[in-house]
C-alpha cells in the first residue's frame, strides 16, 4: 500500500509540550576525604534544617566569585540539544557505531578527552525542581534563574537584560537557529522578554523590533499575516528592516551574504530528520541542521567584533514527548552532525568559547535488557535501523475511526514491523480515548505505539515529560577551564557575558 505525506503545517507535537576562582590541586591522595566528609554533613545539616532555598540553592550560599576571562572571547557558540536524557545520547552512539560506520561525535570528545571542561549542570528553575524549556534557556539567557514557562521575566513580570540585547549593544553580531519554530522557547530564551512562552505571535513581532542579525529555523506562521492572530505581515516588515528572506533550502547560501537574514523552512516545527530523509519533498525545501549552523557560522564570522550563535536542537524533546524512538534519534544524529561541524569551525582558533549541552532529560528511554543472558537486546535495537519514518508520521493519517487493516499497514510501512491484531486493537482503543493504563499517562496513543514498538525495538521509557536529571555539559575554549565539575545553569551566562568582556553591557 502506497502512502502519501499529507503534512498537517499545524500540527504541533511539543504542546503535549558565576565561574569558581583558581582550584587548588588535589594532593597525591587524591580528593582530601575529611574535607568532603565533612562538607557533606554540613550540607545534610542545612537540607534538614529547612535551609535550602526553593531555587535549588543553599538560601545562605553566596554567589561563587567569577573568574578573570574579560574579553578572551571573540566568539561564542552555545550548542543545545532540547530534552535529551542520557539514554538518547548512548543509543544514538550505538546506532551510528553499528549501523553508519561511526561513533557519535558528542560522546567521542569524552573518549578522547578533547574538552577543557566536562560537567554536570543543575537546571532547576525557580520555582520547581522540573524545568521547562523556557526557565532553562532563560537561565543560560539573563543569568537568573526563572519560573516555567516565563521568559527571561522575574515572578512580577519584569524583565532581564538578555544576552542577545547583550551581545548587539556591544557591537557583536548574534544568531538562533532552531529546528523548532523560531519563536519557540529555546530560541527565545536568549533574545525575549515574555510573560508567556505560547505568546509566540508577540515573540515574532519581539524579533523584529530587537532587529537580531539572523534567525533560521521553523514557526512561519508567526511571521505571515494569514497564520497571524492580528492579521499582520511580518515578513513584509523584516523585508522593510532590511533583512533577506528566505523560505526554501534552496535558497539558504543567500543568508550568509545577508546583512541581516531570516530563514523560514516550515510552517511549524522543521520535520522531523527520520522524515526530511525519506521524504523527497522535504528533502529538496527543508535545510539540516548543520547546514543552517554552517550558513550561520558563514554569515556571523563576517563581523568584525565576532558573535554569540546559539543553535538547538528542539525537535529531539518532541520525539521524546511523544516517546517515539527513531523520531528522537535521527534528530540527535542531525545535532551530531552540527557538533562535527562546529568543531571544525574552531579547530584552529583561540578566540572561541563552545558550549555544549542539553536543557534537561525528557522520558528517560533506554535500551532494555531481554532474553537469556540479554543475548536478545542487539538484534531487537537493530530493527531502528530499518524504521522509515517517525511516530508523527504514522499518526497524520489515523484516528478513532482508523481500522486494525489500516493501522498495520501504517506501522508496516513506516516502521517494517508486523503488528498483531491484538497489538493494533490496543492502539485502536488508545485512538479512540478508551484505553485505560495504570499509569495514567500510559493511556496516549503515541504511549501505546511506543509500547507496542518496544516488544520489537527493546527500548521503552518512564513517562513522556521531563524530567530533573542533572544534565551533561562540555565546554572548550577560552574560559571555559573556570567552570566547575558541578554546574548551576545560571553560570553559564555569567561565563559567556565574561569571556567576551561584555559586562558592562549586561549591567546598563
């Protein structure tokens, strides 16, 4: 059976959605044991007191002092890939090790110790110990850190100087590309000033007033007058302020000649990797990540005072909402991509300052253990190698009065499984809202599709929201040895504004 890509443009999957001073060296012996011990048991004092504070911070704990790094940056790229857990980037080495002759570039840095700093990062928002995308791009975006959903706003509404308001009164150039809408939160974590995340119509019309050098990514309908709620032209606009607009692969080389460049390669979010490489329709209008960094870093270099470029990685956090499985691991190979052509950016420079992270873990998958001895778990992880296309996919064209024939031949294609009729009629009740799972958030459908895919695939999840997992961090580059081995996320401002002697900027 033939299928053809119906793309619903409105769909939106993700709705479901100050550095230490010098360190002393360790002695011959290693870590002083008393002194951690007893560091230790302070800390367990003050958590049983009631003196831990509800941002994650000891209520008493002043600020760690910043490092002298004024001005030892031209650049700085800040590399984030949205909603990873750690189980995303381990699956995504095997894969690309057994199936596409390499290994992940991300995870090579740690084999080779190519790095300057490696850590764990806290990214506890204000007002929870789960951040959501916004308070944690915010925290890298303003230095603060912020309740959920705001942006770069306090609890009262008033904003924060963010770092691309930063970086532009400083005379640098700034870029945010994304495979999420442009307005998304990610993105506009390190340029807006919003009460509300969703306000992604008002966030557009923030882009334009702030005039930032170049945005790339997806969300046109924020930006055309008939996907507007107000009616307004924006683009019209953005034309009128002297930015090149572009809206097709194609045309994407014209934005690293542009003074100022936005590029729009899809109505909502940019399609998911799994899907732009099988479509051909998506493959021929809509860029990858990496070749929209690479334009980016292209366009960026020009300038003569240098540059912040912040690139993410957003539809990896869809994939693990909806906990689909090939979905989430062709768009982390697609950030992995991005990382080797960043580090071939910076390769030969020291005047750099690389950071790459994720803004939080997302539904926890891994690969599980099955059969004797678990001689089972690397034949079934193989089968992704065999997927076509992802979990969104396949739901464009179902629903409650999809039939079991229907509903196999949709996972058969996409997916080269042959679901059993007891499988697809569980799926059918979960279409129809009649599925009841113990755990209630088990009762979705992409819930149930991700289940019935892991009898076959072996790699299953704990939910389909975020989680509080300390996150991985690496950085390279000038100031970047200043970073501790556990971070707090607002550090990383602090660290970025320094390193490019922009402090002043950030103060006004």
């Amino acid at each position: 059976m033939a299928f053809t890509d119906h793309s619903d443009p409105h769909h939106d999957a993700s709705q479901t959605d100050s550095s230490p001073t010098d360190k002393p060296a360790p002695s011959s012996e290693g870590v002083d044991r008393r002194a951690f011990l007893k560091r230790t048991a302070l800390s367990s004092a003050a958590l049983s007191m009631g003196l831990w504070s509800g941002d994650g911070a000891p209520a008493n704990a002043a600020p760690r002092p910043r490092a002298d790094v004024q001005g030892d940056a031209r650049n700085v790229i800040f590399l984030v890939v949205d909603g990873m857990s750690q189980g995303t980037l381990t699956m995504t080495d095997q894969l690309l090790q057994r199936h596409h002759d390499r290994t992940s570039h991300w995870v090579d840095l740690y084999r080779e110790q190519a790095y300057d700093t490696q850590a764990f990062m806290d990214m506890a928002p204000l007002n929870s110990l789960v951040t959501g995308s916004a308070a944690a791009a915010s925290s890298w975006g303003c230095g603060h850190r912020i309740n959920n959903t705001m942006l770069n706003m306090d609890p009262d509404e008033n904003p924060y100087r963010t770092i691309c308001q930063i970086f532009r009164d400083a005379g640098k150039a700034n870029g945010l590309v994304s495979t999420a809408r442009i307005t998304h939160a990610t993105p506009a974590g390190f340029g807006i000033n919003m009460a509300g995340r969703w306000m992604e119509d008002d966030i557009a019309e923030q882009y334009l007033e702030r005039e930032y050098d170049l945005l790339m990514g997806g969300g046109t309908r924020h930006f055309t007058a008939e996907g507007r709620e107000d009616n307004q032209d924006l683009l019209a606009g953005f034309r009128d302020a002297g930015y090149r607009v572009v809206r097709d692969r194609g045309d994407l080389n014209a934005l690293a000649d542009a003074e100022k460049g936005l590029g729009l390669f899809y109505d909502s979010h940019l399609p998911y990797e799994i899907d732009r490489r099988n479509i051909d329709r998506l493959a021929t209008t809509v860029p990858t990540l990496s070749e929209m960094t690479e334009t980016a870093l292209e366009r960026l270099n020009r300038h003569e005072e240098g540059f912040l470029l912040q690139v993410e990685a957003g539809r990896v956090d869809h994939g693990a909402h909806s906990n689909d499985t090939v979905g989430m691991l062709y768009d982390q190979i697609a950030f992995d991509d991005t990382i080797a052509a960043v580090l071939n950016f910076v390769a030969d420079r020291d005047d750099t300052l690389l950071i790459i992270t994720t803004d939080h873990g997302n539904a926890n998958p891994g690969l599980n253990a099955i059969g004797d001895r678990y001689e089972d778990s690397p034949g079934m992880f193989d089968r992704i190698a065999n997927f076509q296309r992802s979990n969104e996919w396949i739901f464009r064209e179902l629903d409650e009065e999809s039939t079991i024939d229907e509903i196999q031949e949709r996972v058969a294609f996409a997916c080269n499984l042959d679901i059993g009729t007891d499988e697809a009629t569980t799926l059918q009740q979960a279409l129809k809202g009649e599925f009841e799972a113990v755990y209630d958030p088990r009762s979705s459908a992409s819930a149930v599709l991700s289940a019935l895919q892991a009898n076959y695939t072996a790699v299953n999840w704990i939910g389909s929201m975020h989680t509080s997992d300390y996150v991985p961090l690496i950085a390279i580059g000038p100031g970047s040895d200043t970073l501790g081995s556990f971070v707090r996320n607002t550090e990383l401002f602090d660290l970025m504004v320094d390193t490019a002697g922009v402090r002043a900027h950030a103060e006004g």
